[in-house]
C-alpha cells in the first residue's frame, strides 16, 4: 500500500476564513508513504485535497528545488479552493510541515 517517499507531509489548518463545514483551525492531515495517514489525521475534506496533493507532491522533491537558490519550503501555506465571503461560505488557510523519512 503506497510507494516509499522522502518525507512525510503534516499539513495544518492555521485559520478559517468565513464558515467551513470540516475544520474550526488546529486541525491535521497526514501524508506519508503516498497515503494518507488515517490514525494520525482528524478530518479530510475533499475540496482541500486537491490542493494537498500538489503540496504533498512537491515536497517529495523539495531538495531539487532547493538546488534552485535555497528557497524556504518551510514557511510556505495554501488556501482550499473555496470561495470566502461574500461569494462563498469560507476557506482555511493551510500551513505545511515537511519532516524527513530516514531510510
């Protein structure tokens, strides 16, 4: 089940703009191994997914583009594709922590 990656993925709901239906802030997804670790996740939303894929892709390589100028992966965020208020219900901000998996 899943492949072996470089690193596992803890992304964190930082704040919530407008309502969401799925997370109030404080919340975590965990991705390892090309899964989504269930025990250690509180609750996944289909919508924010989307976007957690292409996050969780880029961190697998996140020495590669480093090799570009050194950019610092470790503060970067991301936002649901939601609309906020008032053409939408609400979104939440997303923060990521990268941890390297020992081989």
């Amino acid at each position: 089940m899943g492949y072996k990656t470089k690193h596992k993925v803890v992304a964190k709901i930082e704040s919530v703009y407008g309502e969401c239906p799925v997370y109030e802030g404080g919340e975590k997804i965990v991705m390892e191994n090309g899964v989504i670790n269930l025990a250690e996740t509180d609750a996944v939303c289909l919508q924010l997914l989307s976007t957690l894929i292409h996050e969780y892709m880029a961190k697998q390589h996140v020495d590669y583009w480093q090799s570009f100028g050194g950019f610092d992966y470790s503060q970067e965020k991301t936002k649901c594709p939601r609309a906020g208020p008032p053409h939408g219900e609400g979104y939440v901000i997303v923060s990521f922590e990268s941890i390297p998996v020992e081989k």
